[in-house]
C-alpha cells in the first residue's frame, strides 16, 4: 500500500488525468470517483507493481 502511496505521489501524469488522493487506500482519502480509480489501474498501480517486482 505504500508503494502504491509513493506512485501517486512521484509519478508525473498530464493535467487533464484525474490525481487519485496522495493517500488512496486510507480513511482521510474518502471514496474514489470513477476517474481516480480509472488512473489508480491504468497508470500508477502497474508502475508500483512493476517496482515491487
């Protein structure tokens, strides 16, 4: 969960893609629209993966 804390934070994304929280996974985050989880799986979640890995 930190990894994937860490690749949100660090990754560079364009402006017109949606930032999910900075600390996606945690209580203060709240819920995730439609547009935050779409970015979570396609950008930042492969990325922290892929460093796991």
């Amino acid at each position: 969960l930190k990894r994937v804390q860490l690749a949100v934070k660090e990754v560079i994304i364009p402006s017109w893609i949606a930032r999910p929280p900075p600390m996606v996974g945690t209580a203060r985050a709240g819920t995730l629209k439609a547009d935050h989880w779409r970015a979570l799986f396609s950008i930042h979640l492969p990325l922290a993966l892929i460093s796991l890995w």
